[in-house]
C-alpha cells in the first residue's frame, strides 16, 4: 500500500514536471498577446483620434457657416437702413 502511495506521488510529481517543461515552452506567448493588444489599442486610438479630428472639422465649418450668416444680416440690415435714408426726406434736404 506504501509502495501504492510512493509510486502515485512521484507520478504526480512527474507529471507536474513535464506540465512546467510544457508551459516553458509556452511562456512567450504573453508577450506576443500583449504586444498585439498594444498594436489594436495603439490602432483604435489613431481611429478615435482621427474621428474627433472629423467632428472638429465640422464643429469649424458650422461655426463659420453661423458667423458668415450674421455678417450677412448685418450687412443686409446697414444696407436697409442706408437704402431708407436715401428714400427719406432727410436726404434729400427738404
């Protein structure tokens, strides 16, 4: 029964052995799965970096669409305004 017992423990011990020798072979692998990891962030930080670069570009023009109709109105509110003087009685000198 002793010898049961021995026999089933240096099998185990073994097999613990061989399992390590296995995984030595093995133990690179979480520096290429984390290199590759490193690479798809590094890709879909240059993706979102380019998206806000997008919405930036458009948040410019609205802005600029926006500016150059209020410079518009006002011109077209001068213009009125001296179109009116011309037609009044004020301009004309009566």
């Amino acid at each position: 029964m002793l010898n049961f017992l021995k026999n089933i423990g240096s099998s185990i011990t073994n097999g613990l052995t061989e399992l390590d020798n296995y995984a030595g072979n093995f133990k690179n692998l979480g520096g290429l799965f984390g290199g590759a990891g490193a690479l798809y962030s590094a890709y879909q930080q240059q993706r979102n970096a380019k998206k806000q670069m997008d919405l930036l570009k458009d948040e410019f023009n609205f802005n600029k669409m926006l500016a150059q109709r209020q410079i518009d109105r006002q011109n077209r509110a001068d213009d009125d305004l001296y179109q009116a003087f011309r037609n009044s009685s004020y301009y004309r000198g009566v």
